[in-house]
C-alpha cells in the first residue's frame, strides 16, 4: 500500500503559524517535540513530520477505513535526515509505514509505503485513469487492473503516485 503527501512551504507560510502556542503540543508526540526544537530549521522539521504522518495515514485510512484526527496517534521516527532528503518510520496502533522525504526550498513531498522493500518502486503517474471506492479511496485503473495510487495536493504543487 502507497500514501504520499506534499507541503507547499509558502502556502503553509500564509495559512498556518505553526509556532502558535500549544499547537505543537497538540500534533505531535513529546519526542517528536524533541526533534522539531533541536532541528537547526524547526519550521521545516514540522512540515517533515506533518507530511510523514499525512502520507502514513493514508495508508491506515485505506487498511482500516477508519476516519479520524488523531495525529499524536501516529509516531514518527526519522531514521536519517540529509539536505534533501530524509527516511523514517510511521507507527499507528501496531501497523507500521515506511518514509522517503524530498526536501526542497519550495516543498516537502512525502512517500509511505507499508513494505520497506517498495519504496524504491515509487512512480510519478499523471492523474488520469483513477477511480475511487465507496470510502473515496483511490485506485489506478490499469487494464483490468486496480493498482494502489495516492493523490496529495498543496499550494502550487500536486503529487499521484504508485508502484512500479
């Protein structure tokens, strides 16, 4: 199973201030508290960890199709973090995703996978020949084919992806 999400950094500039009291609190763990106050860059930190969880949850929405806000209920644990890049771990309950992060000046775009050995099978697809299931979940019509994509937009930017 795929999920994906995107962080335009300057719409996020407008719409959010993230540094508002209390906010940090509520979205995220003490550890990962931790991370967003040691990093060099908090601002970013935040949006890498948001984008970690969103792309995660997508993945739980599709297994369990449950819907909720419950960020804190999503751990993230970044497991190495370079300029433009970073991989980490997503736990929900007992499920656990798997992260890669491109981080450029303009954006964050997270993918999440729930097999560690698909995420190196991550395409870019153009967004045509999608369906959506009953819980409004998408799927790549192939043929006759059904193939997991995920869809996240953002400001200026807009993410499809799948498996290979």
């Amino acid at each position: 199973m795929i999920g994906n999400d995107i962080v335009d950094l300057a719409q996020s500039r407008l719409e959010s201030r993230w540094s508002r009291k209390g906010l940090i609190e509520k979205l995220f763990t003490p550890p990962e508290q931790q991370l967003i106050k040691n990093y060099h860059d908090p601002e970013i930190m935040v949006w890498l960890l948001w984008s970690m969880k969103e792309a995660a949850y997508k993945i739980y929405y599709r297994q369990t199709k449950i819907r909720e806000f419950s960020p804190q209920k999503l751990n993230c644990n970044l497991i190495s973090i370079k300029d433009i890049e970073a991989f980490g771990e997503v736990s929900c309950l007992e499920n656990k995703y798997y992260t890669q992060s491109i981080i450029s000046p303009e954006s964050i775009h997270t993918v999440a996978v729930n097999d560690l050995k698909e995420i190196n099978n991550v395409i870019e697809v153009e967004k045509k020949g999608i369906i959506k299931d009953e819980f409004g979940i998408p799927y790549l019509k192939s043929s006759s084919l059904l193939k997991d994509i995920s869809i996240s937009h953002h400001g200026r930017f807009e993410k499809v992806v799948t498996y290979k």
